[in-house]
C-alpha cells in the first residue's frame, strides 16, 4: 500500500491542490508507527522543496 501511495503522490505532484489531497489522504490510512517515520521522510526528501509547507503541515496533525 506505502509503494502505490508513493507512485500516486509522485504522478499528482504537478499539482498543489492534488498533491494535498492525496497526501492527506494517504496519511489516513497508514497505522503503523515505523512505517508513518519511513513515509514522513521519504515525503520530506522528494517533496520537501516543491512543498515544504504542504509536507510539515499534513505531518503536523499526525503523531509519530
């Protein structure tokens, strides 16, 4: 589920409304804890400088 979540985001990433929503909504439904970390990261390398703000805000509500 993470990988096809990861090809989703990178396939919406021309679009910062898109993008949002779909990180959003990945964030949803991904429970567990080590893989949130892994994702969270991952989010920050590829689109930490596209969208930086996008990124620390939908990791923000989500305790890790």
């Amino acid at each position: 589920m993470l990988e096809m979540t990861k090809k989703i985001l990178v396939s919406v990433s021309f679009d910062r409304i898109l993008f949002q929503k779909e990180l959003n909504k990945a964030l949803k439904f991904i429970s567990d804890t080590e893989e949130l970390k892994t994702f969270k990261v991952w989010c920050i390398v590829e689109f930490g400088a596209k969208y930086p703000k996008i990124v620390s805000r939908a990791f923000s509500g989500v305790s890790i």
